[in-house]
C-alpha cells in the first residue's frame, strides 16, 4: 500500500517536473538545456544533446503526458 503511494507520488512529481520543462516554466528549459550540454556525451552535428530546444521541449512533454497518465492511473487503481 506504501509503495503504491510512494509510486504515485514519484509518477506524478516527475510528471510535473517533465511538464515544466516542455512548457518553459521560469526557464527550467533553458537550465536543462545547459546541464544536458555539460553531462551528456552524446552529441548532434550541432554539438547539443538536441537538435534544438523545441525538439528538447517536444521530447520532455510527450514524457511529461505519459508520467502523469501512469500516475493517475496508479493513483486510481
């Protein structure tokens, strides 16, 4: 029962955090974009983990939809 609670919780914080992300909430896209550029290795011909920041914020917001429909599905099962 704990657990289940705890998973929601998790599903539906990450949820928002992804949403903030995709929709530019207080420049939280421009804060990901940065430390994505400095931790992740991968890179494009343009030098950046993504092509561009809306293909970045498209990414984060299909994510975003898809944790909170797992967790509102958690949290009402």
């Amino acid at each position: 029962m704990i657990a289940r609670v705890v998973l929601t919780l998790l599903l539906l914080l990450a949820g928002g955090a992804c949403t903030a992300v995709a929709c530019g909430y207080r420049g939280v896209d421009v804060w990901v974009w940065d430390w994505a550029d400095v931790v992740v290795k991968r890179r494009t011909a343009y030098g950046a983990p993504w092509r561009s920041l809306t293909v970045m914020r498209i990414n984060f917001g299909l994510m975003g939809i898809a944790l909170l429909a797992c967790g509102l599905t958690t949290l009402t099962s």
